[in-house]
C-alpha cells in the first residue's frame, strides 16, 4: 500500500471529512513558508452496498505540508455555532493553476472547512502527504489519542 504522495498524485486523493489536529507554519526562504496539517487521513469508506447500514473508515494519521506557501488565510470559527472545542474537519482540498509573468506556476489553494465554518486559502507550487501511523478500522471518521499514538494516550 502506498503511503506517502505529492501534488503528482492529487487526482487520486481526497480529503473530505478528514479532521485536523494540529495547524503549524513554518518560516522558509524568500519570505515563503511551509504549511503543515496534522491529520487523520480517511483512505477509505466502507459503506454497505444499498440502503441503509453504517459506514467504517480505513484511516490513518498523516502529515500534510506544503511548500514555499505564501498569501495564507485562515478563517475558523467555533464562536458562532458554541462549538466544541476539537479537531476541525475539512470538506476537501481544491486548486486552481496560476502562473506568474515569469513562466513560475504554481496553485491557489482552498481548504473548505466542514465543521466548524471556516476556510484556509494560499498559493503553493505543492505537496507532500505521508501517513504517520498504522491505519486503522473504525466507525469513526477520526482516531482517538491512542489510535494516533498507537499507545495509550498521555495526560
């Protein structure tokens, strides 16, 4: 099974109702930086044929960065709606290709968060997703602190 992708592979991937738990940028050169999701990676649903019947998800934690990012916003909003505090989960992952006068392309992303409201935005030439840990059945759409360790979790 594969286990690690790039901007190569975007087709192929989808992030829907994957739940971030932990958002870290990083400085970088020329005023650009690196973007860095903390993720349970849902690889696959599980859903009984026909009507009826509960999902189970093959997911497992991953580490989703992107490069040389710059013109990022953030918007995440649990004020509104009094939610829970917990990992966000995003809808997907979208981009569109831009290109600069100088022939460098590149894309403008746009990260739709499900729950709570929100959206992240940048432009980035691309990526790198690995999974971290072992992946995991459940009728979860996320991992709990142990799944995500692989040990019992740490107060």
């Amino acid at each position: 099974m594969k286990s690690s992708w790039s901007e190569t592979d975007f087709d192929e991937l989808g992030w829907h109702d994957s739940h971030v738990h932990g958002f870290r940028v990083l400085e970088g050169e020329h005023g650009t930086g690196e973007l860095r999701l903390d993720l349970d990676y849902i690889l696959e649903w599980l859903c009984p044929a026909g009507e009826g019947g509960a999902c189970r998800f093959r997911i497992a934690p991953a580490l989703l960065k992107f490069r040389d990012v710059t013109s990022l916003r953030f918007s995440l909003d649990y004020a509104t709606p009094t939610a829970a505090m917990g990992p966000f989960s995003i809808g997907g992952i979208e981009r569109e290709p831009i290109s600069y006068g100088s022939g460098y392309g590149s894309y403008r992303w746009t990260i739709p968060i499900n729950w709570p409201a929100g959206e992240i935005t940048f432009e980035s030439p691309g990526f790198t997703h690995m999974l971290t840990g072992s992946v995991v059945e459940t009728d979860s759409q996320q991992l709990d602190e142990s799944q995500r360790n692989g040990d019992s979790p740490v107060d």
